[in-house]
C-alpha cells in the first residue's frame, strides 16, 4: 500500500467518522482521531455489509460512493457499541 492510499484512507475515515458521529450524536464524546478509526473501520464494514447484501460496495479511492460505504459501516459500527455498553436510546 503506498502513501496516498494511506492518506486516502485516512481522509475517508475522517469525513464518514465525522458524518456517523453527527448522525449517531456522539459527536461531542469523539476527536478527529476517533472518527478517523471509527470511519476506517466503518469502510471495511460497509464493505463487507454491502457485499453481503450483493450490492457491491467498497471503499475504491476518494470518491462520494467510498465515503457513502464508510459513512455507513460507521453508522452501524457506533450503533453496535451503543448496543454494546448499553447506552441505547428508544
């Protein structure tokens, strides 16, 4: 993997960590560090979700559809940590 790839994962992650924890509300509780993990692991999980439901999807460069998978793999991935530490809201 070289250096842009990396940067471009890393920009990724931050604007679809950032998206997830304004949806999510966790916003406040999350620094730009934490979005660009909370992001990164939400394109591999977007990923991994939209390949499941034979969608297709991935994170394939600093595009709208490779943040759209991220953004969404992190909304479900701060939705499972509320389940998780039982911080949910009805």
């Amino acid at each position: 993997m070289d250096p842009i790839n990396i940067l471009v994962w890393i920009i990724v992650g931050a604007i679809a960590g950032w998206l997830a924890s304004l949806v999510m509300g966790t916003n406040a509780s999350q620094g730009l560090l934490t979005d660009i993990i909370v992001g990164i692991i939400g394109g591999f999980l977007g990923g991994w979700l939209l390949d499941a439901l034979d969608i297709g999807g991935g994170v394939t460069g600093l595009n709208i559809g490779s943040i759209l998978t991220a953004f969404l793999g992190a909304v479900v991935l701060l939705a499972l940590l509320r389940l998780i530490r039982g911080t949910a809201r009805v």
